[in-house]
C-alpha cells in the first residue's frame, strides 16, 4: 500500500510538527528550509523590512503634506514666532486701460479658418499709463503676430486662455519697458 500524500493545507504531523513548534519557540533553532531550498526569512528580517517600509511610507507622506500645506508651519525645532510683515510691493493707485477689440485668424493647415475674437483690459499703475499710450501701436502688433503663429487647439480651454493671458503679459511688459503691467485681463475671448 502506498502512503497517502500529505495535504499541503493541513499542518505537518510528527516529527516536522515537533521541529517547526520548536523554531516558533526558541529562535535558535533553524527552520526547515522552503521547497526552493533557500532558508525561510526568519522574524527579525521581517521586522526590519517592514519598519524601513513603515518609514519610507511615512516620509513620503511628510513631504506630500509639506508640499501640500504649502510649508506654513515653522519647521522642527523652532517656536512659533510672531507673524513678521512682508515686504509688499507698493505699485500705487492702478488704472484699467482698455483696447478695442481685435480679431486675428490663427494659423491652420485646413481650408477653413479658425480665428480668435479678444478684447483686453490692461492693469497698469497710474504713473506708467501715458507709456502704455505711447506705445499702443505695438501692442496692437505684436499679439497679432504671435497668435497668428498660434494654433486653435493651442488656445482652447481655460489651460489655454491661461497661457495666452502669460504671453500677452510677457508681449505688453517688452513694448512698455521699464515700465511693468500688473497683469492683462480679457473683456471678450472667442475662438472660433
């Protein structure tokens, strides 16, 4: 008669019983080595492992809620101190300088065209609103020029109108120089 073979889910009988009780008991004892022949990871490994994985896991929740919280708190160490004044920057009594409306076509590789129909409001301080005057023809030029090199799907959306809005910014602060506009807001955008 041939002897039944053991179930791999039920617990060891006898002398591997004996053994692998013993290795739960006393660390000394070696264990029995797995099927693949290499020793089985004995409890201090594991330990270790998961206490480095414990702190790499909470390291990186540190700085994600560093990041997050946008560094508010004083660091490690220190006392709360009084909140200090910061250094604002004073650009005086601001003016809203509005232009008229322009429509400028953008680039495509279709017959149809596509265009874009915009009116901006330039916010500029008081003293620096005879220069943008000054200048208003190259303001009316060279957003015309870059958004004629500006595709329709470049400027969809509010990602799109975001970078516009930078660009035009950029665009009106070289033609004012050393004069600097607080920012350019639109009246009108559509695109079309």
């Amino acid at each position: 008669m041939s002897e039944p073979k053991p179930d791999p889910k039920t617990p060891p009988k006898g002398a591997e019983a004996a053994k692998a009780d013993a290795a739960a008991k006393d660390p000394k004892v070696e264990a029995a080595p797995d099927d693949d022949g290499a020793p089985p990871v004995g409890g201090k490994a594991k330990l270790i492992l998961a206490a480095a994985g414990l702190a790499v896991v909470l390291a990186i929740g540190g700085v994600a809620y560093y990041l997050i919280s946008g560094s508010q708190t004083p660091p490690s160490g220190e006392t709360a101190k009084a909140p200090q004044k910061s250094a604002a920057v004073e650009f005086g009594p601001v003016v809203f300088h509005d232009y008229p409306e322009q429509l400028v076509d953008l680039k495509t590789g279709a017959c149809k065209s596509a265009f874009l129909k915009y009116q901006l409001t330039v916010e500029i301080p008081e003293k620096d609103r005879q220069r943008l005057v000054d200048v208003q023809a190259r303001i009316f030029d060279r957003p015309q020029m870059y958004l004629r090199n500006q595709e329709r799907q470049d400027l969809v959306g509010k990602a799109g109108a975001e970078k516009l809005r930078e660009e035009l910014t950029t665009i009106v602060n070289g033609a004012i120089s050393p004069a600097r506009a607080n920012s350019v807001l639109f009246k009108k955008f559509l695109l079309q």
